[in-house]
C-alpha cells in the first residue's frame, strides 16, 4: 500500500484544522470518502437518478441496474450465497433492530435467553433488552477477561440450551479487541440458537466470509468503510428471512394488496419498503470496489502495524492508561486511552487545538464504561489513510496536552 497515492484519494484530508494541517484519526465513528465513491453519487444524481424498479423507462432501468448492481457487490464481498440474502437498511442500528424486531420477536418467548457482552454499543444493547422486556426472556453477558477479550470456556458456560438468540460485536468499538465469533456460532448452534454478529468495526478493515463465520445474521454500515452515510446492510441466511416477516409496510415490499390483506414480494424487497437509499447503495458499490482494489488483507495488515506502533509510543507517555489488550495481534487499528488528570474532552479540545481529530466520550458503550471504572475514554483510530506520521503527532499532541494541564494545576 502506497500511503500517499491513497491519501490523495480522500480530499478531504487536504485541508487545515486551527491552522495545522489535519491529523484525521476518528474512523471508528465514520470514515472519509475517496474521490471515486464520490463521483459515483454524483453521477448517479447528474446522469441517472430516477426510482427504481418501478418503470420501465431508460432512466428507471439504469438506476435499478446500478441499484442492484450493488447489492450483487456486497453479496461477494461477504461471500453471501446469493443477493436474496443482502438486504439494504439505513446502518447498522437498523439492521440488528430488524432482527430483533421481526426474528426475535417471533422466536423469542419467556424463560428463554438472549445472550451478548459488556463490549457492545448500544445499538447491539438496547434491541434485545427491549425484546427481553416485552417477551419475558433473560439478557445474559458473556464476561470479560481482564484484558476485555472474551474466554471461550465463558461463552460456552453462559450459552445453554434456553438460549435463542447470542449477538456479538466482531471488533470493538472501544477495546479494538477482534473477538472470536466463528467459534461463538459454533457453540450458539450446539444449543439451538442463532448468531448475530454486528461487523460495523469489522467489515471496513478485513475480509468477512458470512459462509465461513456460519453466522445466521450479520450487519455493518456503509459510512464506516469508505461510503456514504444512511446506508447499511443486513445478511441474513434465506431460511431464516424468508420466514420473517417485515417491520416497515408501504410501497415496494408488497406483491399484492387487497382491501382487507396484503401479501409481501420475494427477498430481499419484502424488507425494503418505499423508496429505497439509491444513492447510498451505489455509493456503498463503489466503496467495495475501492476497499477491494487495495485488498481488505492489505488494509488489515496495515492496521495491525499502526495499532503496534501507536501501542508502543503511546504507552511511553506519562500517565497514560491504555484500554484493552496491549497485544497489536489481539486487536485492530484503534487505541482508547485516558490521561491521569486530564478529562477526555479535554484531551480531545487540545488536540483538536493541533489539527488531530479523535473521538471523546463513552462510545455508544456505556455498560462497558462500568466495567472499566471509566466515566468516559478517548479514542484514537486508524484506517488505510493514516500513517506512523499521524501517529507521531498524536503522541507530541499528547505530550502538549499533558503538560499544559500540568501548568494549569
């Protein structure tokens, strides 16, 4: 990977910050967008933008090409078995909300169990204590090793044959841990469940095989790789969606409406009422065409060398707390991290001061927040754009920060 033909994709990051130029290293919250997914949309806006597959014009059919044209790209690059099984959503949010809303809904039933972890956002929490809520059902927590990776033997003693549904987050948002959902399906599926995994800070940054993970559901969001914002992805295996029934009713997902009843059209449509994200799905298109000309294994590799590099400068700083495993081979390409002293805004006002964006807060993970006696973190994140020289400026903008606090008290 040639960082510098890369970055000069993104123009975006050709641009100052408070008089210094941009250190960009909040790609966990959302990624920047390359010149070419930016001329698909635009192109589709200037040359072919019409609805889809409602008329039989030549605008119409162009736009349904280049509509389902993309959904044959996300097929093949998670290996789906077939488009029926790719349904697009507005994110990530969206797609686990399906699943709980519509599967979990209809297959989830009192005394049974739901089963997550103390690292997922809210957008994996939330669905499923509300499914837990109204069906009567017991959300359970796979615990936490010390380091915040998940033990194995702990899956296995908090899934059991009451479980229904086990959902997990592929990487952290917060702890960059890369958790073993291969495995965890396998067990889910020894006791009868199904398995969700949540991908949003997986499918950016390394190759997703849904056939090999052997997950029943899985869903990401197209911001966080390169695409537009408001379109995600949803796969789910046929047998299962096909017997689920759709959250949102309107035009589009029907096949026949009638006075009193209503019958829905074939996957994946029957889940995509009204007018669908267009313009975001071909987006979404020409950013896997983007991550796949660079190779998803080139781009994780990359990540896990910076993830090292800023484990082992980052960690000579003085008073400075590392979140997670401090194994770069245990996690992908972001760092959490406190300052003794130095409140999390803060850090990220400074160096914000600096030209360096990173993300402050509780990251949408405010049980996992608990579980590390932290009020709130911030979060330094790294994807194919960034370099060791990024990484370099964070730290001396680190080292700033700590010593103006040091002066003001």
């Amino acid at each position: 990977m040639n960082i510098q033909d890369i970055r000069k994709q993104f123009p975006i990051l050709d641009q100052e910050v408070n008089g210094k130029p941009l250190v960009y290293l909040d790609s966990s919250a959302t990624s920047q967008k390359p010149l070419q997914v930016i001329e698909a949309i635009e192109k589709y806006y200037r040359e072919i933008n019409s609805n889809v597959h409602r008329g039989v014009h030549t605008l119409g059919t162009r736009a349904t090409d280049a509509y389902e044209g993309a959904r044959e790209k996300v097929r093949k690059f998670i290996n789906a078995k077939s488009t029926q099984e790719v349904i697009f959503t507005r994110g990530t949010t969206t797609s686990l909300n399906t699943v709980a809303a519509s599967y979990a809904a209809a297959n989830v039933k009192e005394g049974d169990e739901i089963v997550i972890t103390y690292m997922e956002h809210h957008s994996n929490i939330i669905p499923w204590q509300q499914v837990a809520r109204r069906t009567g059902a017991q959300l359970k927590y796979i615990p936490l090793q010390a380091d915040g990776t998940i033990s194995l033997d702990d899956a296995r003693a908090t899934i059991t044959a009451n479980t229904k549904v086990v959902s997990v987050m592929q990487v952290s948002n917060v702890l960059g841990v890369i958790n073993p959902v291969k495995e965890i399906a396998e067990i889910a599926h020894q006791n009868g469940a199904v398995m969700v995994v949540d991908a949003a800070q997986s499918a950016p940054h390394m190759k997703i095989d849904v056939q090999d993970l052997d997950c029943d559901f899985l869903a990401f969001s197209g911001h966080k790789m390169c695409g537009p914002t408001g379109i995600g992805v949803l796969y789910g295996k046929k047998q299962l969606l096909e017997k689920m029934e759709p959250i949102e009713f309107g035009g589009e997902m029907i096949d026949f409406v009638e006075l009193y009843e209503s019958t829905w059209k074939e996957l994946p449509w029957k889940f995509e009422g009204g007018t669908p994200i267009i313009a975001g799905a071909i987006g979404l298109g020409a950013a896997i065409d983007f991550l796949t000309e660079i190779g998803l294994d080139n781009i994780a590799e990359h990540e896990h060398r910076l993830a090292a590099y800023a484990l082992e400068k980052m960690a000579a700083v003085e008073g400075m707390t590392i979140y997670g495993p401090l194994d770069a081979a245990k996690r992908a390409g972001l760092v959490t991290f406190n300052l003794t002293d130095v409140h999390p805004h803060d850090v990220a006002t400074v160096l914000d001061a600096e030209g360096i964006a990173v993300r402050a807060g509780h990251h949408c993970a405010q049980p996992l927040m608990r579980w590390l006696k932290a009020t709130a973190t911030a979060r330094a994140s790294f994807y194919l754009y960034n370099s060791e020289d990024d990484i370099d400026k964070l730290v001396e903008g680190l080292v700033k920060t700590k010593e103006y606090f040091s002066d003001v008290f």
